[in-house]
C-alpha cells in the first residue's frame, strides 16, 4: 500500500517537475535574451552618440537665461547635437553662414575674427542672445563647423577672440582654473568687452594678473581669470 502511494505521489510529481524546469528554462533564456538584446540596443545607441539630422542649426543662449536663441538656417546631416553646442558639417564659408543667420532674423548681427564669428541678437539696444560660430579642421570624418554659446565657467567670455581654447584643469600661483585659453586680445580688450555686456562688475589686480568677475543684479563674484602674456584661464566662484 506504502508503495503504491509512493508511486502515485511519484507518478504525480514527475510531469510536474518536468513542466517547473521547462517554465524555469523558458524564463531563463528570455531573460538572457533580454538582457542580450538590451546591451546591443545600447551599444549601437551609444556608438552613434548625438548624430542626427535637423532642419536648421540653432543654440540657446544658456547664459543669459531668457530663451532666446541663435539661429544658422542651414541642415544638419548627421551632426552632433545638444541644445548648446553643435558641430555640423557645411560647404559655405564662415560669412555665408552669418549672413544667412541675419537674413533669417532682422535682430541678428555679427563680427568675423579669422575662423571664427561672434552672431548676437539684439531687441531694445540689449543683447539677448550670443554665440560663437568656429570653423575647424573636419572631425569624424567631415564635421567641420561649430556653434556654441559663450559660457565659460558661469559667466559670458569672448570666446571668439581666443585662439584655442581648452575644458582643462591647469594652475597658476597655486590656483587651479577649469578651463583655459590661448589669445592675442590684451587685457584691456578683454575687460572692455566683459564690461560691454552689462553683466558684470570687474576687478583687476595687476600684481596677480587677475581679474574678479561680480554679477551686478546679485552683487556675488562669479568667476576669477588669469591674465598673462598669451594665456587666460577661468575658475568659477561659488558663493
């Protein structure tokens, strides 16, 4: 009798242990699958990165904050794209472009220094919107124009009249700036155009070739640059 119920028990547990693995298997494999097919999904999102296409070539101003924005009425193919910066490729020079921006919009002016252009737009003799347009050799393959906003380090710098310009960590006296640049603009013409935005209220100090950047509405340093010989560098002041 003992063995009988055992076999019965047996009889019955068997199928059942066999329908447990097939399901315990099934889910397996689709869960293995799943995770196979999110890692391939993300490796090729990831490999082409912000390549897209756009009907026109246009930047916030982030540093000013109002929503205003400049615009290039040109395609992008196959761009890289944030709101902020952009790099694209174009057949036309860097004058053509610019024109083509201040025909797009009647608020819009420019000024070319050699690769590079300043586009500002202005509404009621107050500037509000800036960016900078650089042409450069060709990356990734052909990309060979950018446009960007001019926001270093928290405040509004004439990033087209520097030459090159890196987002890298460099020290001079001890102090560690962010961000740094080479130019051929003296520090008068570096202080005259900060003082030109009406942002800002500016401290020189000639013994340490530094100037302190004060927003004027808030009345908090904003930012310190080192001015020496060819070379400035920015660090953002936290209050």
């Amino acid at each position: 009798m003992e063995d009988e119920v055992k076999d019965k028990i047996c009889g019955h547990a068997k199928p059942m242990d066999k329908k447990k693995k097939i399901v315990i298997i099934t889910a397996t494999a689709c869960t293995l699958l799943a995770v196979i097919l999110g890692f391939l999904i993300w490796g090729l999102t990831f490999k082409v990165g912000g390549f897209v296409d756009k009907k026109v070539i246009c930047v916030e101003d982030s540093t000013i904050f109002n929503g205003d924005s400049i615009t290039i009425p040109v395609k992008m193919k196959q761009g890289l794209y944030t709101p902020s910066h952009q790099v694209f490729y174009s057949e036309k020079s860097i004058s053509e472009l610019c024109e083509l921006a201040k025909n797009y919009d009647s608020n819009l002016n420019y000024e070319i220094h050699n690769n590079k252009a300043y586009l500002y737009k202005v509404k009621s003799d107050k500037v509000i919107a800036r960016a900078v347009l650089s042409k450069h050799d060709a990356i990734y393959d052909n990309l060979n124009y950018t446009l960007q906003h001019l926001s270093v380090e928290g405040i509004v710098f004439p990033i087209h009249l520097t030459e090159k310009f890196f987002n890298e960590e460099i020290t001079f006296s001890d102090t560690t700036y962010s961000w740094y640049a080479i130019s051929f603009m003296t520090i008068d013409e570096l202080v005259n155009w900060l003082d030109s935005t009406g942002l800002y209220k500016l401290e020189i100090n000639t013994q340490k070739d530094t100037v302190i950047v004060t927003d004027i509405e808030k009345d908090s340093s904003k930012a310190q640059i080192y001015f020496n010989g060819n070379i400035i560098a920015v660090k953002a002041i936290y209050n």
